[in-house]
C-alpha cells in the first residue's frame, strides 16, 4: 500500500499535496510502467489502511491523530511487481506540516506544480483533487 498525504486548509480550501524526492507517494516511489486499474482488481486483500496510517505518523514525527484517512479514496496501481492500493490521508493540523517536508526532502506543492511527475502520479492526484473538492 502506498499513502498520497496533503494538507487541505479548512477556512480557504486550499488543497497541498506532499512531494518527496522519489515522487508523491509515501514511502516508496511507484515502479516504473505502473497505470492505474480503471476498476480495483475484486480479490485484492489488504490490511487496514488504520495500520499505514500509525506508521506514517510514526514516520513523519507527527503524534497519533496527525493524520486521516480520507475514506472515499481508494485507487489501485498495476506494476510490473503486482497491484498496489493507494489510499489518501489529510494531515489534521491547521497548517502543512512543513518542516516534516523539509526534513524529509520533499515539499509541499498545488496540483498545479506536479509536472514532471510520472503518469499514474498524476492520475492519482487528478483523483485525490476530485474527492477532496467533492
């Protein structure tokens, strides 16, 4: 499982997602050739998402609660090395996080500045946006 992990501000909307130096996905970049499945594979069992979450907290320094999962999202990637689910979680703090970014390599950035990323990065983010913006 992979987490895309953003920061929406609550009084603005404001929608920023966090990028690290391998790309958008916490904690390991998606193989190369990856697309996304147009409908999840049915027998596909995964752990609870409640579980990555602890661990990206612990990860990332936050404290437990630092982030959330966003329960509409769910979107399965083909690799070369089998399926893989990425789900969304927000940060709950009032402003990003930065100096996590920071210390990890990475930023936080708009949709607008994920040029560059690799195609099914860019998907996952046109389908995040669309949730989150309901």
């Amino acid at each position: 499982m992979r987490l895309l992990l953003v920061h929406k501000q609550k009084a603005s909307a404001r929608v920023r997602f966090l990028r690290f130096p391998h790309g958008l996905c916490a904690f390991e970049a998606l193989p190369k050739l990856s697309t996304l499945f147009e409908a999840p594979p049915s027998s596909q069992v995964e752990l609870h998402p409640s579980l990555y979450l602890r661990a990206a907290e612990a990860a990332l320094g936050l404290e437990n609660g630092g982030l959330a999962l966003e329960g509409e999202f769910s979107a399965s990637v083909d690799t070369p090395d089998g399926p893989i689910r990425v789900r969304l979680a927000t940060f709950t703090g009032i402003d990003p996080p930065f100096e996590v970014a920071e210390r990890l390599g990475g930023k936080f950035i708009a949709i607008t500045e994920a040029r560059g990323c690799a195609p099914a990065e860019l998907e996952l983010l046109r389908q995040a946006y669309t949730v989150l913006m309901g």
